[in-house]
DNA sequence: AAGTCTACTGACCAAACGGTCATAGGAATG
DNA sequence: CATTCCTATGACCGTTTGGTCAGTAGACTT
C-alpha cells in the first residue's frame, strides 16, 4: 500500500520488519539459509524485491536479525526451565523437553539454528567469528554449561569440563531433533527426553550387581 | 599430457580419478562443500575445468564419488575398532578414539562428513533420501546401532533404542569434533574421548552412596 | 612423413544470485 | 485540483556458477 499517511509510518515500520522476518523463516525452514533467497522472501512477504531493502540493507542483515529473535526466544524458554526447583535430572529433563518440544512446535526454526550453530564458508563469519561457532550459539551453549558447572559445584555432577560436556548434549539433542523432523511419524518427544536424560544421569552400561 | 598412448589410456583413467578426487577433498577442506567450485577443483588439480567433465558427469556424481570413498575408509577402521577384543566399555573407546582420531589426521574429510550427514537443500537429494539423513550416514550410524543392540542383547547395555542411542552419540562426537577442528590448541584427543566414554557407561551424575 | 586418434583446453553460455534505481501512484497538504 | 511526499515496484546490472564444445597438440599407426 504505497502512500500510507505519515503517522501511520512509525507504525508499519515494525510491521513490515516482522512481516518480511517470519516470511525469512518460513523460506529458512523450507530452503535452509543457503537456499534462502532474497525473491523467495520477497513472494513470500507478498512483496517487490527491492522492498526488502528499504528495512534492511544486505541480507546478512536480515539474517541476523532473524537468527537473533530466534535465539531469544530459545534462550529464554531454556533458561526458564533450567531455573526451576527440582533435582539435577528433573531440571536436565525439563530443559531438554523444553529444548526438543520448541523445535518440535516451531519447526521452522530449527533449520536455521543449525545453519548459526554450524556455519558454512561465510563471508566475514570465518574471519570474525568462525573459530568455535556463532557468538549466538556460544550464549547457547554457556545456558548448559553453566548448569553442569553450577551441578559440579554442590558436587551433583562428576568433574568433566562444562562446557565440552555442554557441546556433547547439545549436539547429540541436535542430531536427534533433526532425525525427528524427518520422520512421518516420529515417536512421543518424552521417549527421546528419557533416553537423553537417562542415558546422561545414570548411564548406557548395565552395572553388574556388586 | 595429451597424446599418450593407447595402452596406457587404462592406467591413466583411474589416476586422474583419483587425483581429481584428492583435489576436491583439499577444496571441500577449505570451502565445505557448498563452496567448492569446480574450477577451484580443477586448478587445485593441475587441470583444465573442462577437463573434469571427462571424468565426472557432473558435479554431484564428483561429489557422490569423494563421498563414498571418505565414507569406506571410516567405515573400515571403526568397524575393526567395535570389533577388538575387551569390555563394552573399552570397545566403545576404541571406536570413539578411532572416530575422533580420524578427523584430527584427515581434518579435510569433516567437513564433507557434515554435509552428508545434514544435507541442505540439495536438488534430487530431498527428493530421493532426504528423510532421515544419506544413506552413507545411515550406514554408518547403523554400525553403532548394532554395537549397542549386541550389547543389549547381553545385557550389557540398558535397553534405549540402539539406533537413536547411536544418533545421540555420533551428534554428540560430531560437535565435539567441529569444536576441537575450530581450536588453536585443542585437548588431547583421550580427554574428549574420556568424556564421551565416561559419562556414556557411567553417567555425569553423582549417585550418593547408598 | 602423412594421417589418425584422443586427452586436454579455455573461451563461451545460460541460469541464478544479491543488490540498485528510475519510475509509479496513492495519501497528505494547501 | 494541483503539488508534494514517500512507499513500493520490477526491470536491470554485475558477478559467479555448472556445464559445453570447437579446436589444439602430442603420441601412435602405416
């Protein structure tokens, strides 16, 4: 709608912003961020092209603040679940629930927290930020490692440096979820949060009676 | 060398395959296999891009090709490792060690390892396997299923479903792998080992005494 | 020496991408 | 109604990519 009063403009601005970033995501889930393209999102928004570049200026940018308001509210909604009462395990698993259940609701996401949390050949990213994984992950990531560290420290947890034992998790969450949003009918999250939580807590081996 | 003669021509062919091959895996090492060029590939192996398409249909036949040979040479060595003499929990060390250790040697063949294993938007790719991950991943995640199945089927090993038991693991390995390839000065290799294996058959959790 | 065979070359092409800019046209203003 | 203002447009541009193909040159055959 070209022309909208000028009192309106401080108001569609924002629109506009979400408008063009939930239509990213929805190409994001469906391309992956390298097939991202700026046309796509363009359709998809129901917008001109060069429309996009009125409200950001590269589509690094958009990606950014895409990835950004993404992590957020991840972010959020684990450090929510990490914070309650409960033993280790029952905080581990509410964590890792909350973690696999906000990809299983918003799959669209989860795409691109693959793509930051292991980027490919871009451009300033390997010369700025490259060296262990997006500054966006790496908050992620501290999120866990600060719990198993918090864990060691009232000694219910067994020393192994946080923050690798925080990647293994994470990652291995990772691969699961993916494996999950392939599947046509994946089994119930609970089954694949036990085997996590239980796995971690108690471990694989079946200790012989001593 | 153009000309050579007739007899030879048999002797030539699968040299020049290989060392097409070899090129791509230097390229894929420095770019992923999204930025891998074909003229890149041909100028890292002494030839004319032209040249390839004599060798290779295309581009993701090249691709297939380095694949399958990076894939057959890890399948081999951890096979052998599983297959050692010892414990659960020495063998599934000697894998994990093994595993790891490949990729510090040959730290070009990661990144194509992450590619196939998470494939992006690739065009026939989706289409035909996309489901749960390649085939060559699948492949490779069954050895680790099966390992863990035997072991349940000795008792050895808590009944988690062995094929998402090894998907959690292989993730969990894959990350710390990417982290110790992004690092300066990385641990030794046994104390990421040590971390997988421990907690893995005795958890992280700190039982009080009974 | 003339002719043939063929591995090899690199200029070339079409497609796809991110990004630009002159233009259009509805709302506000007078 | 005339003028101004500004969002939105999409044709256009330069670059990069996978892939092609007419032509080159060196070794074999006769």
């Amino acid at each position: 709608m070209p022309g909208t009063s000028k009192k309106l403009r401080e108001l569609l601005e924002p629109v506009r912003i979400r408008e063009i970033g939930e239509a990213a995501l929805r190409v994001v889930s469906r391309k992956g961020l390298e097939g991202m393209t700026m046309q796509e999102i363009a359709d998809e928004a129901g917008l001109a092209k060069g429309t996009l570049y009125l409200y950001f200026d590269s589509r690094e940018e958009l990606v950014v603040h895409v990835a950004e308001s993404a992590f957020q509210e991840l972010h959020l909604a684990v450090t929510e679940a990490l914070g309650r009462e409960g033993t280790f395990p029952d905080r581990l698993a509410a964590a890792t629930l909350t973690h696999v259940e906000f990809f299983e609701h918003r799959r669209d996401l989860f795409r691109l927290f693959l793509s930051v949390a292991h980027p490919g050949p871009g451009a300033d990213h390997s010369a700025r930020h490259h060296r262990s994984g997006h500054p966006l992950y790496r908050a992620y990531l501290d999120l866990f490692a600060s719990f198993f560290a918090a864990g060691q420290a009232r000694g219910e947890i067994r020393p192994f440096p946080p923050d690798r034992l925080a990647l293994f998790v994470a990652e291995g969450l990772a691969g699961l979820i993916l494996r999950r949003l392939g599947e046509t009918d994946p089994p119930p999250v609970e089954e694949d949060v036990r085997l996590v939580v239980d796995a971690l807590t108690g471990g694989i081996h079946v200790r012989r009676t001593p």
